[in-house]
C-alpha cells in the first residue's frame, strides 16, 4: 500500500510543489528526469532544486536513480501530494482519513468536506505497467507512456463515466477530479462479496444490479468489470462502483463485455446461492439489457 501523504503536506513549501511539478512535468518525455533538467522544468535556481529534492527524496515524494546519470522521478506518494494540494487550493476537501479500500489498482481514503467523501487515488500501472500497457486501450497509441499517464486517463475516464451516469444510474457522485484521484461520494454500505442475503433478498438484489446495468447501457456505458467486489448494499438498494474500465455501447466489443458481465454477476450469485438461482441464460440476460427490455430474472431460472 502506498503511504498516506496528508501528514506530509503541512511540512511542504510552495517551492516543494514546483519541485515536484517540474519531475512531473519532466515525466512526460522520460522515466527519469536529468537533475539538470529540473531548473528548466520547475523555474527553480540550481540550488534550490538541490534543496528541495533532497527535502522530497527524504520525504518518500521522489526516487533518485544514478545508474547512468542522476535522474528522478515522482514516486505514487509524489504524485499523490501534488493532486491532493490542488484539492485543497480548490477547497474541495479539507483532511484525510483512514483507508476505505485498499487493491491493486486504487486507494481509497475517507475525506472531510461539507460531508465525509471519498478520495481515491489510481494505481494502475505502477507495478505492472507491461501489462496494464498490453490491457488499456487508452495507452496503445503512445510511444512512451509514463505509469503517471496511464493512472490519470483511468481517473478521466471513470470520472467521465460517473459524471454521465449520476444520478440515473446509482454510482457514487462525482465531486471533484485532479490528475489520478478522484473525490467522490462516500458510500454507507456493504460489499456485496461480503453481504450474507436472506433467500427472499437473493433474487430482489441480483434484479437490482442487473437493472443499474440496464440503465448504464442506455446512458451509454458498459461496467466491463462487474462482480461482487464492484457492488455495494445499501439500506436504499445497491450502488455500482469501480468504473475505470468501462467503455461507451458504441464500442466494437460492447455487448462481448456486457454479457461477460451478465456472466461475471450471475455467477456469483449462483455460487452462493445455488438454492435460490440456477442455470440463467446468460446471452438472454445480456439481449434484454442491451434492448432495455429486462425485467426480473425470474424470468430466467427454473
């Protein structure tokens, strides 16, 4: 898990956030950033970038590499500083909190605002960036793409999602975005993976998250990763989250990834619930969503 930089905020200096946006800027052409590119890249004297990169470094903000040349790139908690100081210059929130989640490809922290909300900071490509390269469509056509590029494209794109979804769709409402974080609303519920239904809710949830679904392809937009893990319970009904994959139904393999996630969902349920579901025609689920004619799954099970 990567640190929590709220507590590192109150010893930074502005000239510490210009150091921190010329690596970032930097990034943008290489790995690494040449020490002696730094002066250009963040409007600071020799000295001062000196300084002030040995105050980030201390601080875990930056890694030094002297293999070839003296170079420096934002570590995650670098990057998580810089986007965390424009939420506070915007006011959008006040502190940090403790972790809500923690997975391979976010964090996400409680935040104070006018409510409790929920910061998450994108991790996608940080420790597999081959692979995530490979994956996200939104990094095929550059030639060099930084871990810091392909974490803020999944931030705009799960923003945009939710910003085209909210409120017709129940996903958390988006409040703010800044490079690969995203301030959202914080969700009062349980994990669906974690939720232990009652026969007579089992089939009255699973028409719920099929429904947000339908709702979503006729707002435009396929989950692309739906499962347990990606649905929360509420006292209201069930709230759809984790949106950085999804993709609009006018793309090529929309309706392949719609009924993967018909299948995805659907099977869980008949996992754990092997009394109350089973043997859902998953292509038959998936039709009627996509041609908003679904109405309970009851007409699917035997």
């Amino acid at each position: 898990m990567v640190q929590n930089v709220a507590s590192v905020m109150a010893e930074l200096e502005p000239e510490d956030f210009h150091l921190l946006s010329g690596v970032e800027q930097g990034m943008r052409f290489s790995e690494y950033v040449a020490c002696e590119k730094l002066t250009e890249f963040s409007r600071l004297t020799t000295e001062d970038v000196d300084y002030r990169l040995d105050r980030c470094a201390d601080r875990g903000l930056v890694e030094r590499k002297t293999i070839q040349y003296e170079g420096f790139k934002l570590t995650f908690e670098g990057y998580d500083t810089l986007a965390l100081h424009t939420f506070a210059e915007r006011d959008t929130i006040e502190g940090v909190g403790s972790p809500l989640g923690v997975g391979k490809e976010s964090d996400v922290y409680e935040a104070q605002s006018y409510k409790p909300v929920a910061l998450k900071y994108h991790r996608e490509g940080y420790t597999n960036f081959r692979e995530v390269m490979k994956e996200r469509e939104y990094t095929a056509d550059r030639d060099h793409v930084s871990w810091l590029y392909t974490a803020r494209k999944a931030a705009e794109r799960e923003y945009d999602a939710l910003e085209t979804l909210y409120p017709d769709v129940s996903v958390p409402q988006p409040i703010d975005t800044n490079r690969h974080a995203i301030v959202m609303e914080k969700i009062d519920g349980v994990e669906l993976s974690r939720t232990k239904l009652e026969p007579e809710q089992v089939l009255p949830i699973l028409d719920l998250v099929l429904e947000e679904m339908q709702t979503a392809y006729r707002e435009g937009y396929v989950h692309a990763d739906m499962s347990e893990y990606n649905v929360f319970v509420t006292n209201e009904g069930v709230v759809v989250f984790d949106w950085p994959q999804a993709v609009p139904t006018d793309h090529e393999n929309a309706r392949e990834l719609l009924t993967r996630d018909v299948e995805n969902i659907v099977s869980y349920f008949e996992r754990k619930y092997p009394q109350e579901i089973s043997d859902v025609d998953r292509d038959a689920v998936a039709e009627r969503l996509a041609t908003d004619a679904f109405d309970s799954i009851t007409e699917f099970t035997e």
